[in-house]
C-alpha cells in the first residue's frame, strides 16, 4: 500500500490555509502530524481524504487519485476518526457496525457481526455494547468511533487527536491498539496529535507543521530542540530514556 501527498494546496474563503503539502506513508506506518492550533492539521486531514477538496496537488492511494474516487470507494480504502462525532439513540454494537456499511449490500452479514465483535472486544467496549452512545462518557464514545473505523478495514486511517478526552492509561492503550492493528494488517495511521511525548513513543513518522506547510518530516531525528523552538515556540530538552526521546519544556524565567 502506498499514500501519497504532492504539491496539495487548499484555500478557505481565499486564504491559504495549506501550501505545497508532499508526503509519502507507506504499509506499516503511523505517523503522527504535530504543530500547534491553527496551523492546518485538521484541515490536512480533511483534504487527505477529499472530505475538503484541495484547490490543487494530488493525492492518490496505490496510484488511484482519490479526488476522483466515489465516497463508499474512499471510505473502502481509507477510514475517519474525527475530533466530535455526532451522537445519536443507537447501541455501542450498532455504532460500531455502522463501519462496515462500505462493504454491504443489503444487509450485513454474520462475518460483520463477528467482526464488530471482536473489534469492540479488541477496543475493551464489551461491557457497554449494549448502552446507547448518548448515554456513554465522552472518552467511551471516542474508543467507539476508533472501533468503528477499525472495523471499515481500510488501507489507511486518519485520526484527528484520537486520545482526546481519554485517561492517560487509556491513551496509551489506543495508541497501542493502533499500533497492534496497523502492523498486523498491512495498514498506515495518519493522526493529528497533541501530546509530543504520547507522539514519539507511538509513533514510527512525524510531520511538523508551521504557518500550513510541513516544516519537517521524518523519523525521531526530526524531534530535536531546534525543531521545537521553531514551531512551537518552546525551548526545551530532548533526552533519551531507555532508547526513547523524551520532551521536556525549560522553565520559563521569572
């Protein structure tokens, strides 16, 4: 499997809100887009998946453009996890089956029942399946829309701060489950995070972003102070702790 970015650019009501995004995620890949507010992350999401239609560039899965793919097409080989999703008087089960819609027909199958189980197990949902979404917590209802997109079996999924809301017990274990399913099944995660430190232990690729272009990409080489003085404007340590980069802001001056 092979996504690729090159030269998109996209405007909102005329302002240049991305410029000359280019990337390549490759099978096996999690890759976390990092930068602070307002600088386009979400909305790179968005365009990857032609939910936003960039105004130029070209982004293709396994050499197809996805901006001239079908929506049921885009959603076979690529899978959303948006910041808020919209609840509604449906059980966890049913939400989370709801993944599979791309793949059916008629009426789904006992292969989708199944696998909607095993997801839902696989998330640590079961003993709620059969609560309504609207009667869940905030960080249960974000485990729900992970699962469901796990359950669409894409090629790729774009996940837009999918620890949000959650504990910190809780975020490590998505990240794990992100990471388990992802090299298990021959697939890539592209995910918008918040927390440096949650991003370099979980992830393989960063993106750094800055004033909607990438400022640098690549592997934790690219997580270094200078980085992270010039896009967020932090000055800070990087140190190892056991094999893994570590970010610690200085203390500001009093």
């Amino acid at each position: 499997m092979k996504f690729n970015v090159d030269g998109m650019d996209f405007s909102y009501r005329s302002e240049k809100t991305l410029s000359d995004i280019t990337l390549d995620v490759e099978e096996g890949d999690i890759v976390s887009i990092l930068g602070p507010n307002g600088v386009g992350k979400t909305t790179l999401l968005r365009c990857l998946n032609n939910i936003l239609h960039p105004e130029s560039g070209l982004v293709t899965i396994n050499g197809e453009d996805v901006g001239h793919m079908s929506r049921n097409a885009i959603a076979k080989e690529i899978g959303y996890v948006a910041q808020r999703g919209e609840l509604s008087r449906i059980t966890v089960f049913e939400s989370v089956l709801l993944g599979r819609k791309p793949h059916v027909t008629l009426d789904a199958s006992e292969k989708d029942f199944r696998l909607t189980g095993k997801v839902i197990e696989l998330v640590g949902l079961n003993d709620i399946s059969t609560k309504y979404v609207d009667e869940i917590s905030g960080g249960e209802y974000q485990l729900v829309q992970i699962a469901r997109a796990i359950v669409q079996q894409p090629k790729v999924i774009l996940l837009d701060e999918p620890t949000n809301n959650l504990d910190p017990s809780n975020q490590h274990l998505i990240m794990h489950i992100i990471q388990k399913v992802v090299k298990n099944n021959d697939m890539a995660a592209i995910m918008v995070v918040h927390d440096l430190n949650l991003a370099v232990r979980h992830s393989d690729k960063f993106i750094l972003m800055k004033n909607g272009g990438i400022y640098a990409a690549g592997g934790r080489e690219v997580i270094t102070p200078d980085n992270i003085m010039s896009v967020y404007n932090v000055d800070s340590y990087v140190e190892e702790v056991h094999g893994i980069p570590i970010i610690v802001p200085k203390p500001y001056d009093v």
